[in-house]
C-alpha cells in the first residue's frame, strides 16, 4: 500500500495535477481570507470557508477523475489489480494520496487563525473547529469522487458525473424545499429515487437480477406503506434529501461546535464510498 499511496502522490506532482487544484483552491481562500478576516476584521474562519464551500465543490472533480479512469483507460489496472496486493490496500494508497494532497492545503489554511491573532484576538477554537470540519467534508467528497471514477474508463465523464454529483449533494437541501409535500407526490419521488438505486446497483455489480430485486422489493414496500400508514410519508422526503446533503453537517462545525453525529456522518460516507470502490473493483476483477 504504501508504494502505491507513494506513486500516486508523486504522481499529482508530476502531471501538474496537484499543483494545479492547490493553486485554485489556496488562491480563491486566500482572498476570501483578505476581504472577509483582514479588511472587514472578522476573528474567525467559518465565515471564509462558508463562503467557499461551493468552490470546493467544483474543484473536487479536477483531482479524483483520474484516480481510476485513467487505469481503466490504458488496461494497467489489470497489471495493478493481478499484484500480490489486495484491492482494498490499493484503493486505500489512492485514497490516502488525495487525502495528503487535501491536507497540504488544508494545513497551509491552518496558519490562518494564527495570523488573525497577531493583530487582534481572533476565536481560535471556531476557527480551528470550521478548519476540521472542511477537511472532513472534502474528506467525503474526496471517497465519492474516487468511486466514481471507478465507473468509468473516461475521466472527462468521471469528471462530470462527480461533478453533477456533489453539485447535488451541495444544493439537496434547496431542492427538498422546492419538492411538494403531498403524500402521493412523496410516493412518486420516493419510487424515483428507489429506481435510482436500483440503477447505481447494477453499475456496480452488472447484475441484473440483483438490481431488478432491489427495485421491486423498494417500490412495493413503498407503495404498501402508503396504503397501510400514510403518516410514514410526513416529511420524510425532506430526511432523506436532508441526509444526503453533506455541506449541511459542516455547519456545526463552522459554530465551533464539535458535533460527533457530524464527525460520524462524514467518516461513515468515507467508509461506505471506500467499500463501494473497493467492491466493484472486485466484481470487475472476478467477471
């Protein structure tokens, strides 16, 4: 694992790659920093990265595209994946290798506070505390990227798809506003939502027979509820939107306050894209 983590953090560095994604997201902080901390005399963080949540969103794409399309493309996964190294130490050494890159930054982001102290008294603790939140939240965004890529062999569509992706994680509250609250239409956007699943199922295991059970086990069960307990279906639209929304548990953070259901969100996402990975890699290898 660890000479695999170490190629592919060579790698980011190598092909411009890394230093591009540090340039964009450290340039774009940095002024937010100026205008919001040093000109407007804010004392903390969560303001600046509040403000830039968005950015990291977009730039996300630019370093997790690669990771696996790009073995995919040119058949060296199969040389990769043949190695006395098992898949989830391979995927691991990818992972920690966009991790460290996001951490280069994010450690640059840490001197921040420490200069807002020089010339006044800044809140140390909330600044520090909206700093780990952003790191874990890139965190996640980083594993779903990583699963994505191991979609495709193209890493110009893994890159929109991730894009697309994480754009919907960013906006998923808005849009749970913006759905109605009827009962019937619940119903319908919940079957939608199971045929999505369903779909994302057989992409990862080429299995038709499972994804086909999935969507016909969800949709009954779904529509039996309706009938048999209407109540289920109060708000419930708007709690499963709201737990996909992985922008929102960063806002606990960015109040100083160290939320464990947050930190347990964000690890268990890591968790589950990482196995995501790691189990379609898996299935790519035995078929």
């Amino acid at each position: 694992m660890g000479a695999i983590y170490k190629k592919e953090l060579k790698s980011y560095f190598t092909s411009m790659i890394g230093c591009v994604f540090l340039a964009i997201m450290l340039i774009i902080i940095s002024i937010y920093f100026f205008v919001v901390n040093m000109l407007n005399m804010y004392a903390e963080m969560s303001t600046t990265l509040s403000a830039i949540t968005f950015v990291i969103v977009l730039i996300m794409p630019i370093i997790t595209m690669r990771t696996l399309a790009e073995e995919n493309k040119q058949k060296t996964d199969q040389l990769l994946f043949t190695s006395p190294v098992s898949v989830t130490k391979i995927v691991l050494g990818k992972y920690l290798a966009l991790l460290t890159l996001y951490a280069i930054g994010m450690a640059v982001i840490c001197t921040y506070p420490i200069i807002m102290n020089m010339y006044g008294d800044a809140q140390i603790a909330q600044s520090y505390s909206s700093i780990l939140g952003f790191f874990l939240m890139g965190a996640a965004y980083l594993a779903i990227g990583l699963f994505i890529s191991s979609l495709t062999e193209s890493q110009v569509i893994a890159g929109v798809i991730s894009f697309i992706v994480m754009i919907f994680t960013y906006l998923m509250t808005n849009i749970a506003g913006l759905l109605p609250t009827g009962h019937v239409s619940q119903v319908m956007c919940i079957c939608i939502i199971v045929a999505i699943i369903a779909f994302i199922a057989y992409l990862m295991m080429h299995n038709l027979v499972v994804s086909s059970v999935i969507f016909v086990i969800g949709e009954a069960f779904f529509i039996i509820m309706y009938f048999v307990r209407t109540s289920f279906y109060d708000g419930l639209i708007l709690n499963i939107l709201g737990w996909f929304s992985v922008v929102d548990r960063y806002r606990t953070f960015s109040l100083g306050i160290m939320d464990v259901s947050a930190l347990v969100y964000y690890l268990s996402i890591v968790f589950v894209f990482i196995f995501f990975t790691v189990m379609r890699i898996k299935k790519k290898r035995w078929s």
